[in-house]
C-alpha cells in the first residue's frame, strides 16, 4: 500500500551542488529516505523530475541510471528563448504529480529548496498529508518553504549522498554486479587538471 510520494527537483539539486563542487547519488538518497521513514520499497513511490537538452549526453545518463535506481522520471527537453534563456525547470509537471497523487498519500517528500513550491506544500498540508522537505543545505532552501513543512532535512547531513564532483561517474549503461544497483553522479563539463595525489 503507497503511503510515501518523494518527489525530486532534479535540477535544483544538481545546480546548487555543482555550484559547490559535489555531485549527488540519488541511490544513497533512496536508501536513506526508505530507513529513516521505516518504510519498504512498495510503500514509497519515487519520482525525479528531469529536464535535459537533446544533446547533453551526461543529463540523459542520469535520467537512464534514475530509472534503474528505481525513479519514475518524467523528463522534458529544455526549451531555448529567443533571447538565448533557457527554460530548465519542472515546477508545474512536479506540482501536477504532487496534486494528483495526493488522495492517495499521508506523507509527502519534496526533495527541493525552490521557494516556487510554498503553495504546493501549502495545498498538501491542507489536505491533511504531512510534508517533509529535505533541502540541498539551508542556505540554498527557501525559509518560507521550510516553514510550511512539517519537517526539513539538510541534505547536506545526510550520510555518503554528496560526493566530490571530481569523481567521475561510470559510463553508462554498464555492467554491475547482480544485486547492486548503478549510480550516477554529477560531474563538471570540463575535467579538472589532474594532480598527483602521491597514491
């Protein structure tokens, strides 16, 4: 029985880390929110919002490892304005999601520090369905978006989910080991110059 929807603003994440020189391994996140919510695997519903451009070959490895991490991902092709913007975010079909599944939930997970979503966890704690935000650090979650939770978790906290951005991830798709499940993890456009670590 769903009693769990966590759903991730994959671009808000991947931004704000990448900004900070860390990836991120949404599978150790997973692990996380299944054991500290007590939960199994067929009470929680996943989902990761994606935006890519067609020829970003690194965003759309990621969307196929989420997809093999056990995510719903629902993804879009970012649209380029004339005036060269980029329309990269997913707020509305992530709000869509949220809404429609909610006769169906007691608690929410919005893994997003975007303050565009204060009125959707607004709505969620109004229908009686308790809220948990976990934020990729508290300087880069909205305050008025931790407020209308019932709960915020730093990400930042959270055990083996950041990793430094200079590991690259493995190429995929890719063998694995049965059992074990790939993880993708993000990485800067350009490789940094290699140093000599003395291993």
């Amino acid at each position: 029985m769903l009693k769990m929807a966590v759903f991730v603003d994959v671009q808000n994440v991947q931004e704000t880390f990448e900004r900070q020189g860390f990836g991120v391994r949404y599978d150790a996140l997973k692990d996380y929110i299944l054991e500290h919510f007590n939960l199994g695997k067929d009470e929680v519903k996943f989902i990761a919002f994606v935006p890519y451009k067609r020829d970003e070959d690194r965003r759309i490895r990621l969307i196929d490892a989420l997809a093999f991490m056990g995510f719903r991902v629902i993804s879009k092709v970012i649209r380029e304005h004339p005036d060269g913007g980029l329309k990269a975010n997913m707020d509305v079909e992530l709000t869509l999601e949220a809404v429609l599944l909610s006769e169906k939930l007691s608690h929410a997970v919005l893994v997003s520090g975007d303050s565009d979503f204060v009125s959707l966890v607004s709505y969620l704690s109004r229908k009686g369905i308790r809220v948990t935000i976990i934020g990729p650090g508290r300087a880069s979650t909205s305050v008025e978006l931790i407020r209308m939770a019932d709960d915020y978790i730093n990400m930042e906290e959270i055990p083996n989910v950041l990793v430094p951005r200079a590991m690259r991830e493995p190429e995929f798709p890719q063998p694995y080991e049965p059992g074990t499940i790939p993880h993708m993890e993000s990485v800067p456009e350009q490789e940094p110059p290699f140093e000599d670590s003395g291993f």
